[in-house]
C-alpha cells in the first residue's frame, strides 16, 4: 500500500562550480550525478552517487536568520531548499519525488564543516549537525529517476519504498 507522508514544494535551487555559496537558479536538470552545473570543492565528503543531492529546509534557514545567523539559501551548500515539510520527521531511507519525474531516495545526513562556519554566529557550524541538533540537518540523497525541477515544483515524500514507475504528484 502506498502511503504518503507529506507535500512540500521547491523553494530554490542552487548551483555551484565548486564550493559556498551556491547561486540560486530558477531550474535545473538532475542526473545521477546531481544537478547539471554543480560541482563539489571536496569530492572525498560531497557528491558521488548517494550524495549526488543536498537538501535543506527552507523554514530551517529562516529559523537561522531569525536566531540571527548570517546565512541565506545555498550558502551551506544545498542544491535544492524545500519549503512545506516537517524537517525532522525525514530520514534515511525516504523517498521523496520533485515534480513530475525525479525521484530520490535519502541515504544520510548531511555533517556540517568549517567551510560554511562564516554563516553562523561565533562560527558554530555544528548549529546544525543532525548529532547535537536533531532535525535541523541537510540530507543527501541519491537519484533513483532522473528529470527537470523547477522552482515552485511540489515535492512529495513518501513514508516507504515506491516503484519508480508509480510517479504522480
């Protein structure tokens, strides 16, 4: 039985040549490989296949900003900020559909390191490490269908496993 979870929808996306802060666009195709344009710094800890995306919360960093930390979208490195979710409620292992065709799965959390340390008060990154703040981390994922996104596409999450031929927003 399919059970869906959630619906949110795409908040931004960004893309990089390498490093922070990644610049927002307004879409972007993805592969296996993540989204066409952007490239990691530091291959050894981002990217490759069950980290070919980098998700955050759109609320999360709004959260941030009000805190006062001197962040903005793509400044940590997420390639697609998504609004409308409950944040901590998504973990490894969910499916989670953008649009009308890509579909990934979620394979980890997402560790902070000093590399956006400047994007938060008194350089204290680890604000959001899943370890000591639960639910406020980004997540990777990997892309088990590929396709085109858009800002403003939903995105629905589903709580199990679903065949990639059963897409429908």
């Amino acid at each position: 039985m399919l059970q869906t979870a959630q619906f949110g929808q795409i908040d931004q996306i960004n893309i990089s040549d390498g490093g922070v802060p990644k610049r927002a666009i307004p879409e972007a195709e993805i592969t296996e490989n993540g989204l066409v344009g952007d490239r990691q710094k530091n291959r050894k800890y981002h990217g490759g296949p069950d980290r070919a995306v980098c998700l955050w919360s759109a609320e999360i960093i709004a959260a941030l900003q009000v805190e006062g930390h001197p962040i903005e979208p793509g400044s940590a490195g997420e390639n697609i900020a998504i609004a409308g979710l409950t944040w901590e409620t998504l973990k490894p292992g969910m499916q989670m559909q953008l649009g009308e065709h890509v579909l990934l799965q979620i394979t980890d959390y997402a560790p902070p390191c000093r590399t956006i340390a400047r994007y938060f008060i008194g350089r204290r990154y680890g604000r959001i490490s899943q370890k000591r703040n639960p639910g406020t981390s980004r997540l990777y994922a990997k892309v088990l269908s590929v396709g085109r996104v858009e800002v403003g596409d939903k995105v629905k999450v589903f709580n199990e496993d679903i065949a990639s031929n059963a897409l429908a927003i």
